[in-house]
C-alpha cells in the first residue's frame, strides 16, 4: 500500500495541478504535505479572494536568470485552461484592474476545486507529514527510484514531484527543504531572497511614513531596471502597496528608488504656470487639491522648508524647476524590506538550466521533478505566479 506510480512533496497550487494532472492519466499519486491543513498560501491569497491568473500573460511577466525556460509551459496550459476549469465548476469570478482575476466569494473555491479535482482523479493526499528522508539507492526497480522515510512510515514511487514552495511566509509552511533536495541529487540553486515584499526604511524617512501610515497614493515607482505606475502604502514600517511589491523583485539592497507623484505630468512647467495664474499662493495650497493634506505637509518640510511661508511670485524659476524635477523623482533609500515573513514570493531557487522546459523533469536524475516557486522563476503581482503553478503543475503531470 505504500508504493505510488509519483509522490508529490507539497500541497500547495502547483503540487495539487500536477497531482489531478497526472491522476487523470490513470497515475496512481500520492500528495505528501508538512502543513496541517492543505492549501494555506491559496486560501489567504488575494486578501482571501486569490488571484488566480490574469487575462494578459506573457514571459516577459516572470523573472528568471533563465528567461525562455517559463515560455513552453505557460503556452502548453495558458490563462484560459484555467478560467475555463474555474467555470467548469461555476465559481464566480471577477476582473480588477490589469488583467487580475479574482473570486468573487472566497479562495476556498479554487482549494475545494483542486481538491475536487484531485478526488475524482483518485489522488491520495496526506497532511501533516514530515519526510525526514529521500533517497534513490541504485539497485532499485525502476518502479520504486524513490524511497521516503516520512514520520506516516516508508514510501516508494517511479516519480518524485518537488513542490515544496520557497521560503516565503514560514508560518503558511514556507522552508527551504525543496532547495536542500535540489542539492542532494547535484542540483544548482540559485541565491534566493524574498520578492514581491514590502520595503522598509530606518533614517529619518521612517518617521514620515509612521505619520503617513494607512495613504494610498498612485505613483510611478522605478529604478535603474524596472518601473510601475501603482498605488503605494505608507505603513508604520516603511512603504508597501502593489508598485512598492512590484518594485522590491527588482530592486538589491543599498539601491534607492525614484516615486514620481506626479507620472502624467512635468511639474516644473506645472509649477511655473501656477506662478503666474496663482501669484500670491502659497504652493501647499495649490498642492492640497492634488495630494492628502498630510503628504503635502511630510513634503513640504522635507522638500520647501525655506518657501513654506513665501507666496509662488517671490520664488526663482530655478527653484519651481528644482522643485518640480523632486516631486516628478523623488529619490529614497530603503533600508532593506520587510524579508520573507511577509514576502509573496521567493525570488531564486532550482536552476531551471538543470531541468526539462517540456516535463519539469531533472537532466541530472531521471524521474526527478520540480514545479512552482520552489524553481528560478518568478512571476509579477497580479495571479502570475499562480499560472505558473498551473502551468508548470501541469507540465510536470503530463509526464512524472
């Protein structure tokens, strides 16, 4: 009874994609999660609603040191595979700004449809199960490549599907031993570190964004290598929101970032036309019906301390130029971000040079696969990486 044709290590979104994928080949499959309870990072997903895809995905979403290796699988099992399951078993859904696909009632409706899904396909799957050991001895049958020492007893399968995650949110049972396996058959991984993460700031900066917490503004946020035009949030610890997330995939630590307030516009020339329809104002004043009152006062002492008080006839061009260049690139230094405690997604992982980009299938160790976020590919904000746990699932069923 503890033999299976493929054991799945996870139980998260791409574990249970490659699980019904491969049980409706008539794979007989066993799902081995260390969690309690199956499914967790799916059920708190999108503020308990989960993205689960966008309507617009392309490669150029994904972040890896191996940008083609993504392409195979989300064009062998895209976005509409996906809806159309989702409407296979009557979920209702929505779409928010950019694509983003949301339920409309709860992310348990996408955890009992893979769940559904998996029972049909006639998939075992255990919780709460520690494997304390792998190994693939090189006089077994083929059948039995793989033999786990797990605290449920001894296991034995042809197949083996790592789908352990990264280590993102360790309390939804993020660990780094996908990363551990990797190695232990000749894998390269490569440095890991936390994505789609907020930032956070430890000079005076930090103050500001304690007195700002709870605003939301649309900035265009950018670095040398990447810019998006969002909401951010100023928290108690420093600034999060979606172009803040976005942002922090491509940003290393001792970089500063550029907040332009005001994305649509040159606000020198703005500034200057003010100067000359509103003389006698005061530039909070004119700036109070454009940005939250207290921003603008944050702004003003950090920015125009010296003109607070002088109305806009009595400053230079040169300064509502200067002025102007500082809110359309407002330069800031985080510290660091806020790490893998409440980061979505970890950045890194198994080098997908070493894997198949058909099956997911290791080069080094027939019968040996990876999916999901445990590998080097990371997707954007937004229900990208959850269709690169389909995608890849899916891949990996096709074939484990």
């Amino acid at each position: 009874m503890n033999h299976y044709d493929l054991i799945i290590l996870g139980a998260g979104a791409s574990g249970l994609m490659a699980a019904l994928t491969a049980g409706q080949r008539g794979r007989r499959v066993l799902v081995l999660d260390r969690s309690n309870k199956v499914g967790k990072k799916i059920l708190m997903s999108g503020g308990g609603r989960c993205n689960f895809t966008n309507l617009f995905v392309e490669p150029g979403n994904y972040l890896s040191a191996n940008p083609h290796f993504c392409i195979s699988a989300l064009n062998r099992y895209t976005q509409w595979d996906f809806i159309s399951l989702v409407e296979k078993h009557r979920i209702p859904y929505h779409e928010r700004k950019h694509g983003e696909l949301f339920c409309d009632d709860s992310a348990k409706d996408i955890l009992d449809l893979l769940l559904a899904e998996c029972e049909r396909a006639k998939v075992t799957i255990k919780a709460a199960c520690e494997i304390t050991a792998v190994s693939a001895p090189t006089d077994a049958r083929p059948s039995e490549r793989f033999h786990l020492q797990t605290t449920l007893g001894e296991f034995r399968c042809e197949s083996l599907i790592v789908a352990t995650g990264g280590l993102s949110i360790p309390t939804l049972g993020g660990s780094g031993f996908g990363y551990t396996l990797a190695k232990q058959f000749g894998h390269h991984v490569l440095p890991t570190r936390a994505g789609l993460v907020p930032f956070m700031f430890s000079d005076g900066f930090k103050a500001v964004t304690e007195r700002l917490s709870g605003l939301a503004v649309e900035v265009a946020l950018s670095n040398e290598l990447a810019a998006f035009t969002e909401n951010i949030l100023f928290t108690h610890r420093g600034v999060s929101g979606p172009a803040a997330l976005q942002l922090s995939n491509y940003w290393l630590p001792g970089e500063s970032i550029r907040v332009d307030l005001f994305p649509q516009e040159n606000m020198a020339d703005w500034l200057k036309a003010q100067k000359k329809a509103h003389p006698k104002s005061l530039l909070r004043t004119l700036l109070h019906e454009r940005l939250a009152k207290s921003l603008v006062t944050e702004l003003q002492a950090l920015l125009w301390p010296e003109l607070a008080e002088t109305p806009l006839a009595q400053w230079t061009d040169a300064a509502l130029e200067q002025l102007g260049g500082q809110l359309n690139g407002w330069t800031l230094k985080p510290s660091g971000t806020e790490g893998y405690r409440t980061a979505e997604v970890t950045l890194g992982g198994v080098d997908t040079t070493e894997l198949s980009s058909k099956t997911m299938e290791s080069k080094k160790q027939p019968g040996f696969y990876f999916v999901g976020e445990v590998m080097d590919v990371t997707g954007w904000l937004g229900g990208f990486n959850f269709q690169w746990a389909w995608a890849s699932g899916h891949a990996a069923g096709l074939f484990a």
